[in-house]
C-alpha cells in the first residue's frame, strides 16, 4: 500500500545535488529504496487499474555521450505508457512532486501524425480547447519545438504554435507539498491524470503508426 514519500526523499535529492558521487549513493542505497523507490513503486501499483502498467525509471545517468558525467539522475521517475512515446508521467525530486502526461521523444512517423491532426479542420480545434483547458486548470504547457514553422506550413496557420512542437506535454510541479508523505499523494495524481486523460487520449489517436 502506498502511503506516501517520506520527507527523507527530498532531503536524499537534496543531498544528491551537492553529493553526486558513487560515495554518497552507496552510503545512502537504504534511503533510495526506502523512501524513494519503494514508493514510487507501490505508487504506480495503486495507478495501475485505471492507467496501465507503469515502469519506475533507473537511477543511473547515461553518460557515454555527454559531458556531465555525474552518474546519478536528481530525480525519481515514474511512467504508465499508453501507447508508444506517449503516456502518465511522475516524479519526486528535492523540490517536490511533478505530475505530467503527454508525448515524449516520438519518432518521426509519429510527429508527422501529430502534424495531421493539428491541421485537421475538427481535431486541431479540439486538441486547441484540450491545452487551453489545461493551462486555465494551472498546468505548464511544455515541450521540444522548433523555432520556426515546420516546412510546408504556413507561417498565419491557425494552430501555428501547436505546429511547432515534436514534443507536447502538461505538467505541474508541487513545490515540498505539506501532503507529500501522506497517502493524498496518490489522489492528487489521479486527479491530476485525469485531468490529463483528454490530451493523452488525442496524442495516442493521432501518433498511431
């Protein structure tokens, strides 16, 4: 049963981000599966039945290719795919709590179909309303986009903005929220999900390959 993210998980990120050394984390393991781990699990286990199974990201930094070479992520995430690219997002870090949901890291098939349904005469529209509500409701409307319009596309297109994206998202960080570690963590995330629920159901239809 999950009963919260104990207070000692901010404070083990907090930590993290002035400690990001193999040292500190094999000091610390007992208070990442403790208090961050383990209930970030049973988490996703009580979202399962209306969201899906959801997968508990790896702590570990892949740093083959970049230059930060810092071994450890300052977050814990958590993710209930719904369809390729796409899905529920959740996370503790030293702030707080982020909720979020949308399309992450599509393919290319799959930007082009997100395209098609913005410019669609009765979709676009609706994908429109769908973000609009979203932000009137207090969430962040983020992700990756170009600087320009997308080639082929009118710069006075009516959704232009939502045409520049290959990436769409709506999150919400709850900085060090006094319900962290109580079990209203659970129902502020399914509220929060399902509040996402239209916009996820939208991306899934229109990035099907």
């Amino acid at each position: 049963m999950f009963t919260g993210f104990p207070v000692a998980a901010l404070d083990f990120y907090d930590d993290l981000e002035a400690d990001n050394s193999k040292a500190f984390w094999a000091a610390h393991k007992a208070v990442y599966d403790d208090c961050v781990r383990g209930p970030m699990l049973a988490l996703l286990a009580e979202l399962e039945e209306e969201f899906g199974e959801g997968k508990a990201f790896r702590p570990y930094r892949d740093v083959r290719f970049s230059k930060d070479k810092l071994p450890y992520k300052t977050h814990q995430g958590g993710f209930a795919s719904v369809a390729q690219s796409v899905g529920y997002y959740v996370e503790i870090n030293a702030a707080g709590l982020r909720v979020a949901a949308g399309l992450f890291h599509g393919s290319s098939d799959q930007i082009a179909g997100y395209r098609t349904g913005v410019d669609h005469d009765r979709r676009g529209p609706e994908l429109g309303r769908i973000v609009r509500k979203l932000e009137r409701a207090g969430y962040e409307i983020g992700g990756d986009r170009l600087k320009s319009r997308p080639r082929g596309v009118d710069v006075d297109h009516p959704r232009i903005e939502l045409m520049r994206h290959r990436s769409l998202w709506a999150g919400r960080t709850e900085i060090s929220p006094p319900w962290i570690d109580s079990p209203r963590t659970l129902e502020e995330v399914r509220s929060a999900w399902r509040e996402f629920r239209p916009l996820v159901r939208w991306l899934t239809a229109a990035t099907a390959t």
